[in-house]
C-alpha cells in the first residue's frame, strides 16, 4: 500500500484542522497515518507546525492555500518517482 498523490492533496487540506485538533477522532488518525508512511508530507508537517506556532502567538488563523497543496502533490509525486532515493 503506497500513498498516491492524490491522497497528500487531502492530507494538505485537512492539515490545518488536524493541527488546530477540529477533526473527529477517525480523521486525526487518517492523517496521523498518513504522515507516518509518507515522508514528504511529515517533512512539510512539521514544517507548518513550526509556522502555525508562530502565527499563533499573533491570533491569526491559516488556511491550506491552492499553492500550498499543489507544491505538497508535486513533492509527494517526485519523492515516488526518484529512482536515487535508496
Ligand atoms: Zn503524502
């Protein structure tokens, strides 16, 4: 079972609740496995956790951007299809 891109692109969507904790128990989880078999994901993860935490300290609430969730599709793609990665 290999995640597929289009599966980062919900994954990308659902980021920001998952971090905010707005999803159901079921979704965290969906998410929460994702992030462990998909290293791109977990790297852009921890990432936004990083950003979202200093956003937070001014209030302020993010939304996953268009841009956003095509560069985490491209990753994700591009990290399948490297035939250097060992
Ligand atoms: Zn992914």
């Amino acid at each position: 079972m290999e995640p597929m891109p289009n599966c980062c692109e919900e994954i990308a969507r659902q980021l920001y609740q998952y971090i905010d904790r707005e999803l159901s128990p079921e979704e965290q989880r969906q998410v929460q496995q994702h992030l462990d078999d998909c290293p791109p994901c977990q790297k852009w993860f921890r990432l936004e956790v990083d950003v979202l935490r200093l956003v937070g300290e001014c209030g302020r609430r993010l939304e996953a951007p268009p841009t956003l969730i095509e560069k985490v599709r491209r990753l994700c793609a591009s990290s399948q299809s490297d035939p250097h990665s060992s």
